[in-house]
C-alpha cells in the first residue's frame, strides 16, 4: 500500500471517504472503502483509530435533496440536524475517518 511508504514511522495518516451504501454485514467487504478494508489496510500501524458518521436518515436526506431542485434548498437546511444523530454502528454511513498513526 502506497500509504504505508509514504508515512514515516510515528507519523500519523489523516485519511477520509464518502460512503452511502449499505454495509454488508454477513461477508468481509474488502473492495469498497468500509470499516473492514480500513481495518485490513492500517493493520500494520500502531494506533488506528476508524470513525463512521451519519446514519440511514442522513444518506436518504441527503439523496432527495441533491435529487429534486425544487426542494433542494429545504432540504439542506434540516441536513446538519439529521446527520447530528451519531449511532454507535450504523448499516448506512455517510463517510469514514481513519486516523493512523505508524
């Protein structure tokens, strides 16, 4: 991994992605940025710290708005109340946000 060579040792990796599918709970899924292929890929770090934000409502709030112009404006202006609902593990996140440090 590219990452790995370019961190030196006891530097710290910032790295975020968009995601706003479902997660598959069943299988591993290491080929879209999720919490399991973060977790295989900052395996060889010291201290990995991987944060998940938003949940279902937001992924559906933020569809609709982006989908209907009418609606766009209403709709974003409720967009920071939905995403402020953090649950602990979530089937829909919005992003990820890995901190590593090697």
């Amino acid at each position: 991994m590219k990452i790995h060579r370019l961190v030196k040792s006891g530097g710290t990796c910032f790295l975020s992605a968009r995601f706003m599918f479902p997660c598959h709970p069943c299988d591993k899924d290491y080929f879209r940025f999720t919490q399991d292929s973060f977790n295989e890929m900052f395996s060889v770090y010291a201290d990995v710290e991987i944060v998940h934000h938003g949940n279902g409502f937001q992924v559906f709030w933020q569809m609709i708005s982006y989908r209907s112009a009418l609606l766009t404006f209403p709709l974003r202006v409720f967009k920071s109340l939905i995403a402020s609902f953090e649950f602990k593990s979530t089937v829909y996140p919005s992003d990820f946000v890995v901190r590593a440090v090697k």
